[in-house]
C-alpha cells in the first residue's frame, strides 16, 4: 500500500532586519503550505532575522527579537497542524550558531545547527557563527522563557539529530553542509532518513543555477531519498540578489521547482510523494551492507503523521507529482531578469521616488537604462496579475494617496549621435529625459585653475600632454556626477510630485572597466546602486542585442554598433576615443585575465604559463606584454576598488573589493614574477619555441 505524503519548500522575499515584515512572509507561507495540504513546511536560511544581517548578528538583540518572532510563528493560529522548519540564530552556552528550528503545535522537538559554514566569496559566516563539530551528537538547550511558555518546556534537544515521526523520517542539511565533500545526507540516508531539508541563502551569479541543480540532484541520485530545498529570493538590503528554485527532488529527479526570479514576496511550492518509492529504491544489496555499519543518529519522536495511506478518501484522487522538465533562462534573461528584481526591491524599500540615470549615450549606461525598463515590465505583469504588494509599493513610488486606484497602464507608463541616441532610447523606455549640456560647468572649473596657474591645460589632440589630457577628462566625468545629483534630489519637486522625494542615481561602470580601473574615481561611477557593476561587458552587449528583440526596442542596434568610447576627449574628422584603445586591452581579454586571476586564483606568472596554451596565435613575449600591461593597469588602479560604488554581484571574477574579492589596494611592482616570465620568453626564443 503506498503512503502518499505533501510535502512543501518555499522562497522568501525577507529582508535583513525586518522582523515585522519577516515575520508575516513566514506564517503566509505556512497559511499556504496547509493549503496545499502539506504536513511539512521547509523556509530559507535564518529566514527570521533574513540572511543578510552580516554584522548584526554580532547583537544580542537579533538573537532577543528573533526568539520573539519564533513565538509569535508557533503560537499563532495558523501554525499549528504543520510540522515546521524554521531558520533562526541561536546562541547555545555563549556560542552563536545558524540553527533551524523544529516545531508542531506549540513544542519545539529539535535545534539542529548549521555543521559547515559558508565562508569564501561573499560569504563570512565563520565571522558570526561557530559551526557544530560534534556529529551526532545532540545536548541539552535550556529555552528562552518567551518560548518556553508557549510550549511548556524548559529543555529542548540540541545538536546533530534526526526527527521521527509515526511514519517516516526526516533530517536537516543546511545549505553548504550539501556542498561539502562528507555531506551530512550521506550518513542519514543509510540511518533511515527519508526525507531531507535544506534551507538555503543561495545567491544568484550568471550561469550558476544548473551547478547548484546537478550538486542537489546528486544528493538522492545515488541513495534516493526526497530532498527539500528551500531559498531566499531577492534583495535583502545587499549587493547580492537571491534567486529563489525552491524545488523538491525524488531519487534524483526534480518533481517541482519555483520560479527563479519573482516579484511575489512568498512563492510556495508543494508536492505529493509516495514513500513507497523511496524505500524501493534504496532495496540494494550494498546499500543494506553499508546501513549496518553507518553511524547512528539520535531520533525525537514527534507524535503525528506526514503520509496518509491511498484508501483514506481525502487522498484518494491526489495526483502524484512526477519529473518535470527543467527550463535554464540564457545569462541574457538572467540579467534581464535578476537586475530587474534586484532594482525593484531596492527601489520600493528605500522609499524614493524612482532611479536617476546619467545616460551619456553608450552602450553602459544604456543598459543600466534597459533593465530600468525591464523592471518596469515585471512590474507591470505584477500589477495585472493583482499582485497587490506590487501595486501597493507602486502607488507610493508614483506619489499616490494611500486610498488611490491608481495603477500604471504600461510598463513605459510607470517609468517614463550620443545625445540624439540617449534621447531615441528614453523616448522608447518611456523614461522622462533631460538634456543637459556641462560644457559650461567643465569650463568655469578650468578656468578657476588658469586663473591660479595662467596657464591653460589642453587635451592630448590639442597638443596637450597625458597629464594634461587625463585631467580635463576627469573634471568632466566629476562634473557630471556632481550635476546628477543636484538633479536627482530635485527634479520629483519640480515635477510637483507629491511630497517631493528624491531619486537614487544609478552607476553605468560594468565589471571589466572596475577590473582594469578605466574609470574616474568620483565621477558617474560614484552612484547609489550599480545594477550592471558585476557584469561584463561581453555579457551586456548581449544582453542589449537580446533586448532588442524581447522589448521590441529598434533603437538599441545604434548602441550596438556604435564604437565603445568615454567621450571625454574632442572627436574631430580622425581621432574618435576608444575605450579598448585607450585601455590597451580588449574586453575580452579582460574577461579572460579577470577568470584567471579570480576563478583560477592565478598571479602574473600562473596567467602567463596558462595564456600560452590559450593564446597559440601569439609569441611568448607578445603574451608577457600583455599580461604585464593587465596586472600593471590592475595594481595601480586597486584603490579605486575601495570606493566602488555598491554593485547587483552577478560575475564570478568581479573584483568587488566590500567582501568577495580582498586584496590590497597598494602594490609593488611584481618585479619577482616579471623576471621570472622575461626568463622563460628568453629561453623560449632561445629555443625557436
């Protein structure tokens, strides 16, 4: 007789801090685990306090409201009948750990703590958290009084055990402990676990979903077993946007996924799984042989059911959930897609009036202009499917009394040669444009200097020198900061918007250009938020071509073609600056040392032995050069990393200098290893290599 059990796992938009707002996200997400009639509820990764509190989880007031808010989860009413796995911190004998949280109806039957911790790129969780060493072991926690009145308890289990019911089985594996080479699910699997749980504050980067798949995949492909895997969506007040996927996985095979990019504050997914199948699977001879000598955990007995057998009439015409075809968005929808979720959670709880562009009419700022637009549309959708906490945030956004009716009619409704392409695309995106000349502002500066010095400063095709030509381009990119923000604090008053506000401006400086430091310090890269800062430009320029053709946007093919330029310099009849020109780099060669030096965590000589088998079209000292020039430009450009304006991460080689990419911002000459490749260039000519 089969023994059908629903299941549900779910992604959170939660934000760092928000207990109030936290708090309703989670007991909404149970409201619609039960209605779905599941028995399980899985949420993400210290889903209470939000993922993203970094420091704060040094407070003792997060580890006091938390505690609060777990109270008000297990005591409300529509939180009972429902096992629930909820994350939270926890500190246990002075020691702070990422627990999850056990509960049904009104008891607490396990703390279990997180057992490997996160703690490379953006993630420092050792910083705040210790991890639990003691494997299968399980202590005595003395509860909180706000709790223990609740649930009538003083001591609750502590530690790495499993949970029991009248059933089946199940455990918790939190998020990294899946990705370490002893995964907890291994041992459990072979103790009789059925079920697994794994919560997870899982960021979005570009190309990355179908690793995490595969590796999730892995965990029941060769034991079986059904694997519950829940995420954070969203911004959480970060320069990190969580994807979402929830999904649930039987044997190897997902059965349900959510959505990876979403507007909805609580996406719920649930699944019905006929425990027979588990069991059946895991009837192998060697399997059995390795369960008897396997470790053995501790179980706490929670006295109800999770399945409910075929006969019973509640689920007998319940549909079993079966594999379902995994779909990967392309990068080009990811940062379509991901920017625009990350702007829109950003914008709508800054409480602002909108986003301000600097748009200089090249390929950067335009695209930091489209996924402004993209947003739009999501929006839009959100609005006509009645999502009502979108249209509720729109209507504050727009300027709109509390009680209005309001809603955008359009996506361009709600967000209303360079100059003459800059305004082709705002007219197209529906974005309300202003054409601004600086060359006033830029001239009064030079000429406060010349009035000091008598002397005029020209740019290099006047005859100036580099110093002079770097100078006059810079004053030009700070001006233009400066003017931006004038404009962004003022302009929603002008316009008579209700209650004035301000606007966040918004950088356009993409990955590659941080990497190689082909920007000025302090100018339009000096923004509030960077949607496009962690994206390469290779990427961007597809993005935009795909944008084209998704949003019906013909004007993009102008930015498409037209030559990548700072316009800082004077175009005449035979010089156009060039932005991979004035580099000495391409973009993507810079993609390429950007990979090596980050992903493959190589020096100058590990980039230049590993170039010589990629670049077989180039002599050893042509690949010296370039490879001197990079880390050259790199190291005397690493200051401007510490004042990079806060940028969506999406790359994996981004060199964020906050916490993914830590490096010193003042360098030696790298003499050492420069020697070290002169001499094999030398041997290798030597050698008619």
């Amino acid at each position: 007789m089969g023994h059908l059990v629903t299941l549900a796992t779910c992604s959170l938009n939660q934000f760092a801090m928000d207990f109030t707002g936290n708090c309703e996200r989670i007991i909404e997400s149970i409201r619609k685990a039960k209605a779905g009639n599941a028995m399980l509820r899985v949420g993400p990764e210290l889903e209470i306090c939000g993922y993203g509190c970094l420091d704060h989880l040094l407070e003792s007031d997060t580890f006091l409201h938390s505690w609060e808010v777990l109270a008000t989860i297990i005591n409300h009413e529509d939180c009972q009948d429902i096992v629930l796995d909820i994350g939270m911190p926890v500190r246990h004998k002075n020691t702070r750990y990422n627990c999850r949280i056990i509960s049904y109806n009104r008891k607490i039957f396990l703390i279990r703590p997180k057992m490997s911790l996160a703690n490379d790129g953006n993630y420092r969780e050792m910083r705040y958290f210790t991890p639990w060493l003691k494997a299968g072991e399980v202590e005595e926690y003395y509860l909180e009084s706000i709790v223990g009145s609740i649930t009538k308890q003083e001591k609750v289990p502590f530690g790495d055990g499993i949970i029991s019911t009248i059933d089946t089985c199940f455990a918790c594996e939190t998020c990294e402990e899946l990705f370490s080479p002893m995964a907890p699910h291994g041992p459990m699997g072979l103790d009789g676990v059925e079920i697994y749980t794994n919560s997870s504050g899982s960021h979005h980067e570009l190309r990355k979903l179908n690793t995490r798949i595969s590796l999730i995949l892995e965990a029941t492909r060769k034991s079986g077993g059904i694997y519950l895997y829940a995420n954070q969506i969203g911004c959480d007040g970060d320069r990190l946007y969580y994807d979402g996927s929830a999904m649930i996985i039987v044997n190897g095979v997902v059965v349900a996924i959510n959505p990876q990019f979403s507007l909805n504050e609580v996406e719920v997914l649930t699944a019905t799984i006929d425990l027979e199948e588990v069991r059946t699977f895991r009837c192998s001879p060697s399997r059995g042989l390795q369960a008897q000598s396997s470790r053995k955990f501790q179980r706490f007995e929670i006295p109800t059911r999770l399945s409910k057998p075929v006969p019973n009439p509640e689920f007998r015409r319940r549909k079993e959930s079966r594999e379902i075809e995994i779909r990967y968005h392309s990068p080009e929808e990811e940062i379509s897609l991901g920017a625009a979720c990350w702007l829109w959670d950003y914008l709508r709880r800054a409480g602002v009036a909108g986003y301000f562009i600097p748009l200089s009419g090249g390929i950067d700022s335009c695209a930091t202009s489209v996924l402004v637009y993209s947003m739009c549309r999501l929006v839009y959708e959100a609005v006509c499917n009645d999502n009502e906490q979108v249209i509720k945030d729109a209507r504050r956004i727009a300027g709109e009394l509390e009680d209005s009716k309001w809603k955008p009619a359009s996506a361009e409704d709600f967000c209303r040669e360079t100059r003459s392409r800059a305004k082709d695309l705002s007219r197209a995106i529906g974005a309300y444009h202003i054409d601004i000349d600086i060359d006033k502002v830029t001239t009064a500066i030079v000429e406060v200097f010349s009035g000091w010095s008598r002397w005029i400063p020209r740019f290099k095709s006047n005859g100036g020198s580099s110093t002079e030509n770097l100078a006059l381009q810079n004053i030009q990119a700070r001006s233009r900061m400066v003017l931006a923000y004038l404009f962004a604090q003022l302009v929603p008053t002008f316009r008579a918007r209700r209650n004035g506000g301000a606007l966040l401006v918004l950088g356009s400086a993409n990955v590659d250009e941080a990497l190689r430091g082909y920007y000025t310090k302090y100018d339009c890269s000096a923004a509030d938020i960077n949607p496009i800062g962690g994206i390469s430009k290779t990427d961007l320029k597809r993005f935009i071509a795909y944008a084209q053709q998704t949003f019906n946007l013909p004007v993009l093919e102008s930015f498409l073609t037209a030559t990548p330029t700072a316009e800082l310099e004077p175009i005449s009849d035979t010089y156009v600056q060039s932005d991979e020109a004035d580099m000495g780099i391409t973009y993507a060669e810079l993609s390429i040392f950007g990979r090596l030096r980050k992903v493959n965590k190589l020096g100058p000589w590990g980039c230049y032995t590993k170039l010589l088998s990629l670049w077989q079209d180039r002599t050893p000292q042509q690949i010296y050069e370039k490879t001197r020039h990079f880390f050259r430009s790199y190291a005397i450009n690493r200051h401007k990393m510490t004042t990079l304006t806060p940028s969506l991460h999406m790359e994996s080689y981004s060199p964020d200098d906050n916490r993914f990419d830590l490096r010193p911002f003042l360098y030696p000459n790298f003499s050492w290893p420069y020697r070290k490749i002169e001499a094999h260039v030398a041997k290798m000519e030597e050698d008619g290599v």
